[in-house]
C-alpha cells in the first residue's frame, strides 16, 4: 500500500498522526508532495521524518523559497520561511545534523515520472509553483493543457484541497465519493490535500492511500490545540497560522 502526503507545513502532531494511521493499514511506502517546512513550528523534526522514512519526497514552493529565495510570498510567509531556514541552520544544534537537513533540502526533486504516474507538488505545467484549484475545472482550455502533459494520472498538492480532476468530466471532491476513488481509462489529477494545513473545512489531517486499483483520502484527528499554542509562542509565526489550524481554512 502507498500512501501519498503533501503539505506537511512543518505540523509534527499532524504527521505523527497520519503515520500512525497509515501503519494502521499496513502502509508500506510513502511519496511526499512536497512543502515539509513552512508555517509550522517543527521544521527540523518534520524533515528528519521525512528524510529517514519516506521513499521520496519532492520540492515544495516553501522548500524553494528556503532554499533558493523566496519569490511570491506574503510577508507573513515570507517572515516565516526566514524564521525556519534559521531553525534548520541554527548554531545551537549539531552542524553535522543541520549540514545533512541543509542537503536533503537542497537535493529535492522538482517532479518525479514513474511509469505512467506523474508526482508533482503544484501542477503538471509547473510542478513547484503553479495551483490546480477545484474552480480551474470549469476552464476546458485550462485543462486541456494540463492532461496534456499527463500519460494516465498524476498527484499534486498544493491548494489543500483534497479531490479529483477527471479528464472531460470536471472535478470532484472526496464527499462527492465517499472519500474513494477507482480510476477507469480516463486521465486524472489526483489532490491529495494537506497533512499540516488542511483548507477545506475539516481541520483533520487529510492523505491519501492507493493500492494499485483503489484511492482513499483519509481524514485523521489530531491535537491541532499544541500545534496552535507553538506557533503562539514562536513571534516570527502569524497567530493566522495557529487560528487556521482549528478552522480548516
């Protein structure tokens, strides 16, 4: 069983929710979209998660404002991606461990094609920065070129919004499916929604499981409140970022 994560945002009580769950169901690899770091308050615990334990995991845009530099930010995203490279590169931890942190981040791919399944983080077209948001279905032309650029499905993240992009048929959030989906013949664009940040309406941590036939999106509780009362703590990070955590929004 693969399950596939993505908008981690450095919420450690989310992702260690969502583990346990997946191994509940005897998940046996795990492929990350992308966006481990940002607006959270773990961002060292939350990429040494996913260095040791997952299979692969791409660039986000907050990897690459991190890494890079960080173009078409809010100031208070941009203040605190500054804050979080300052975490991974701070003098009070071990240099061998934030030299190590420092290379995983830099070696994340943009994008990775495996068969006929296509991993990105934003969209097929630009596969770090561009958004693939449900209200993009009603554009033929728009979808036209991304399906283009897609042998049979892809995966995406990005808007934390969780559903599914049907070629010639639209787009469906999981309620519409009762959170499962069996792909036929036509292409598809899978949103896997956020683990850390979910914008939906449901303030639970949202991944997806697939086992070769079957997707699910899971919904899985966690204690959103210390996540919250961290980043309140923390004055580069916007209470915004705490408030929405409880809103789902």
């Amino acid at each position: 069983m693969l399950a596939i994560l993505s908008d981690i945002h450095a919420n450690l009580e989310a992702l260690e929710a969502v583990l346990l769950h997946a191994r509940e169901r005897d998940v046996s690899e795990i492929v990350c979209l992308g966006d481990v770091v940002g607006y959270g308050p773990n961002p060292r615990e939350t990429c040494a998660i996913a260095r040791k334990e997952f299979r692969l995991t791409l660039r986000g845009n907050h990897e690459q404002g991190i890494v890079f530099f960080p173009v078409g930010f809010n100031e208070r995203a941009r203040r605190a991606l500054e804050w979080t490279r300052g975490r991974l590169l701070s003098d009070a931890c071990s240099s061998t461990e934030n030299d190590e942190l420092w290379r995983f981040l830099c070696a994340l791919p943009e994008h990775r094609l495996e068969g006929d399944t296509l991993y990105v983080h934003g969209s097929p077209l630009d596969p770090v920065t561009q958004y693939v948001f449900p209200q993009d279905a009603q554009d033929p032309d728009s979808m036209s070129r991304l399906f283009a650029r897609i042998d049979r499905r892809a995966f995406c993240g990005h808007t934390h919004q969780p559903g599914v992009f049907i070629e010639g048929e639209g787009y469906k959030h999981p309620d519409e499916l009762n959170g499962t989906y069996t792909p036929g013949e036509k292409k598809i664009l899978v949103n896997v929604g956020s683990v850390g940040q979910p914008r939906d309406g449901d303030n639970r941590a949202c991944y997806l499981t697939f086992d070769g036939a079957t997707m699910k999106w899971h919904r899985v509780p966690y204690d959103y409140g210390r996540t919250k009362a961290k980043i309140f703590e923390i004055k580069e990070l916007s209470p915004t970022f705490g408030d929405r955590l409880e809103k789902g929004t």
